[in-house]
C-alpha cells in the first residue's frame, strides 16, 4: 500500500458549545490549524504517483474561502470540533479524490482528531 499525506494550514476562532461553565474552549478563541489529508492506493499511476499534489489545490482553495481568518461558528453548521472539522472536510473532497482514507485537524502542537470512515 503506498500511501501520501498533504498538509494545509489556516488560521481562525470559535467559540465550542456544551461545555461546562468556565471551560476555556467554551469562550472565543483561536487556532493556527493544521489540515493533513491522507491518500492511499494500491498502485501507483503512469507517472509512480498515488496522487500528484498539485492536484489537492482544492482543498487548500476551499480552506481559503471558507475558513481561513473567519469565525468557524459563522461558517460550519455544527460546534466546529476539529472532529466535525475532519468530516466535513472528507465529506467535501472523497469524491473528487477516491484515494482519501482520512483527514486530521490539528488545533495545538500536542491536539489532533482525525476522521477515517
């Protein structure tokens, strides 16, 4: 199996809801978010690619537009978890890109979920 991982990176706020009185999540803050993507194949194509990278300029287009330095409570139906974050953003492109097993959003340098249907 081989397999490529792409990263991305944006910066935005939320505000996540549920939490108990004083959770620090549960005021607005920030994140400089991480986006990895991975892809896997059994093969690689005519040229020894699982998936050329130029090719995920997609994701990085949609991240741009629609939340990079925006409030993600604005933007995401939904608490925007980096849990629900990861799903949306699988949902939107494993379509496009058949070889997408999973999608990680990283909050901090310590803090990650992934999404792998």
């Amino acid at each position: 199996m081989y397999a490529i991982w792409k990263h991305f990176r944006f910066s935005a706020s939320h505000i996540l809801t549920g939490l108990p009185e004083g959770h620090q999540c549960g005021r607005l803050h920030g994140h400089n978010y991480t986006i990895e993507v991975e892809l896997e194949s059994d093969s690689l194509n005519e040229v020894g690619f699982v998936r050329d990278f130029g090719e995920l300029k997609a994701i990085k287009s949609f991240i741009d537009a629609e939340w990079d330095h925006r409030h993600l409570n604005d933007v995401i139906d939904g608490n925007p978890t980096a849990e629900n974050m990861a799903r949306i953003l699988f949902n939107e492109f494993s379509e496009a890109y058949p070889e997408m097993c999973a999608v990680r959003v990283q909050e901090t340098e310590t803090s990650w979920a992934e999404y792998r249907p």
